[in-house]
C-alpha cells in the first residue's frame, strides 16, 4: 500500500493537524492520537492544532533527555565494568 502522507511545508505554517504532526514525526496516525496527550496542543471546538514551534521545542527537548539517559547508562555500564577489573 502506498504512502498517501504528502509532504508537509512548515515554512509558513503556525499549526499542524494531527494527521500532518504524524507525517512530520515520521509516526503512524494512529500512533499520533497516543501521544496527542503528550503532545503540545489545544483544541478550538472539534478541531485538534498542533503549533508547529511548540512541537519543535517538545522534540528536542524529547531529544535531549534520552541523550541524557544514554549518557548515564552508558557510564554506569562503564562503573560496573571497572568494578570487575578490581
């Protein structure tokens, strides 16, 4: 089945829709509705927006704090490996 996403110009967007959210993530529609609680949004009647600079600042920061656990794994792993040396 082919992809029916199109590509999502965010150049002169201040929103997203959800749909489109999902193809800038690189995630699944259904996936997007998941996380829409973790997701930076609001709601003006029945239609869901997405500000584009917010979800920008969300992935990064996403981002950032998984760098950050990696990192800290990586150096207990690193503790626990000396440990066995001695």
């Amino acid at each position: 089945m082919a992809d029916e996403r199109l590509p999502v110009d965010l150049a002169n967007r201040v929103t997203l829709r959800p749909k489109e959210a999902a193809a800038v993530l690189g995630v699944s529609d259904r996936k997007l509705r998941a996380m829409l609680p973790r997701l930076p949004h609001f709601r003006d009647g029945e239609i869901v927006l997405i500000p584009v600079d917010a979800l920008r600042e969300w992935a990064r920061d996403k981002a950032k704090a998984a760098e950050r656990r990696a990192s800290l794994d990586a150096n207990e792993i690193e503790r626990q490996l000396r440990s066995y040396d001695k």
